[in-house]
C-alpha cells in the first residue's frame, strides 16, 4: 500500500516538475529599445530622488519646529516692547 501511495506521488511530483520546467511566456514590462529603457529608469530615478528628497525636506522641517518649541520661541510674551 505505501509503495503504490509512493509511486503515485512520485509520478505526480515529476507531471509538476515537467509542467513547471515548460514555464509560462515571458511578459516584457519594459520596451525592449534600449532607448526608451534608458528614458523609463531616468524617471523612475528621478521619482525616488525627489520623494527622498521631501522626506529630508519634512524631518528638518519637523526638527526645527522642536528646537522652536523647545526654546518658547513660538509663545507671544505680554510685556514684549512694540517696535512703534
């Protein structure tokens, strides 16, 4: 009885294996000119550069609130003098 399970598993693992091994087509995402390669990874590299870049721009942003916040900058004192 195990040698027939076996047996049937094995041929079954290799009717996969030949069905995978014939693999599907492959689908081309980018043009195969290599000119408008070159134009589709330049704007993804300019995509990426400019949102790392508004994550630099926002966290010193963000760190030059704290520093305000920390030195009360930000809060209006009552007996300041009016430059009249």
């Amino acid at each position: 009885m195990i040698i027939k399970a076996l047996a049937f598993i094995s041929i079954l693992f290799t009717q996969a294996m030949t069905l995978c091994a014939q693999g599907e087509q492959k689908i081309e995402v980018f043009t195969s000119v290599s000119y408008d390669r070159f134009i589709i990874y330049q704007a993804l590299v300019l995509f990426w550069a400019g949102i790392i870049g508004l994550i630099v721009i926002i966290a010193m942003k963000l760190k030059d609130l704290r520093r305000t916040r920390e030195m009360d900058i930000d809060r209006e004192e009552k007996d300041a003098p009016f430059l009249d």
